[in-house]
C-alpha cells in the first residue's frame, strides 16, 4: 500500500483480497522456512503498477449483494492418517521426503482433540457482491487454487476476484483426493477443517 501511495499519490487507496491461496503462500512446510512478507508486498505492489497501465473502466452500474449460510461438513481424519500423525510424532526420523513433519502431525493431532465431541457442521457464510461486471466472492476458509479457477470459469465471461477468509475461518479446503498425500494438505490448526 506504501509503495503504492508513493507512485499514485496519499489518496490512493488499496484493496486487498486475499484469493483462493490455500496451498500457496510464504510457509514451507516442509521445511519450517518463510520466506518475507516484505518481498511479496513488492512483488504485488510492481504488478499493480504493470497492470494499471491496460487497466479499462468498470462495464455497467449495477452494485448487488446476496449472502446465505451454509453449513458445511468439517474433515475427519482417516485411523491411517492419525496412526501415521502418532509415528512421526513420537520418532521424528520416521518422516519420509516430502511428507509433514512432526510439527503439522502434531497441529493435527492438537485438532483432533480439541474438536472432540463438537458439532461435526461448521457454520459457513458466503457472500457475492457485483459491481458493474466484475464478481466478487466472499468464502471462509483458506480454499486451495483450483477452487478459484472453477469458480472462474463459471461466471460465463464476466470478471470474477474471490475473497477468502471471510466472516469465519474454516481452515484449509482442499480437494479430497489431496486431503492425506503431500505436506500442505496435511496442515491442521486450532481451526475447524472443510
């Protein structure tokens, strides 16, 4: 925003919705590393300027909104995968390449028991809101990318930005067939889990 603010003057204001980037961000799970905040913002803040200049005015006048609330399912955990979770846990040279290591087995199994005995529904609300041609969607949870490209494809030409981590936070959405193969879709946190 203050690199931004620099290039189009105080007034200008930045709006940032954070898209449907579950399985892409700064952490590397594997490896416990991070890369820098800092760095990204610039990266963002240089594609703005770059895209600004073929930048076209909104089509149309129409501002609408709707919401509804789902109630949505929260992921269980299969007896292999908490077996597995309880192995690495407790001898950490067990890991094999590419798998999570004993710090997201044990966000797992920290999940397990907090949710224990709680509703198996997580309240979900989602919000669209239309602004000349372009879509915005507002969804909870950390959707992975796929999702947003679905979504995309489906607005039938019109523009689409989707907003995720709204009005509640429904931890990591992943496709199923991912849910217990790879580090990322193994990540659990105090969070429920689509």
């Amino acid at each position: 925003s203050r690199l931004l603010k620099e290039e189009y003057g105080a007034d200008f204001v930045s709006v940032f919705l954070q898209g449907c980037s579950g399985d892409i961000n700064h952490l590397d799970q594997i490896n416990g590393t991070r890369s820098d905040y800092r760095e990204m913002g610039h990266v963002l803040a240089e594609t703005v300027k770059k895209l600004a200049l073929s930048g076209q005015p909104l089509a149309g006048n129409a501002v609408r909104a709707a919401r509804k609330e789902l109630y949505i399912r929260r992921r269980l955990l299969s007896p292999e995968l908490l077996a597995r979770a309880k192995e690495v846990v407790a001898a950490p040279e067990l890991r094999k390449e590419g798998e999570a290591g004993a710090p997201a087995y044990k966000d797992m199994l920290k999940y397990v028991a907090d949710y224990e005995g709680k509703p198996l529904e997580i309240r979900c609300p989602v919000q669209t809101i239309l602004l000349g041609d372009i879509w915005i969607f507002c969804l909870p949870g950390e959707l992975y990318h796929y999702y947003g490209e679905e979504l995309k494809k489906r607005c039938h030409g019109g523009k689409a930005l989707i907003a995720e981590l709204c009005n509640t936070r429904a931890g990591y959405c992943g496709k199923p067939e991912l849910l217990e193969n790879g580090p990322i879709p193994n990540v659990f946190g105090s969070w429920p889990n689509l």
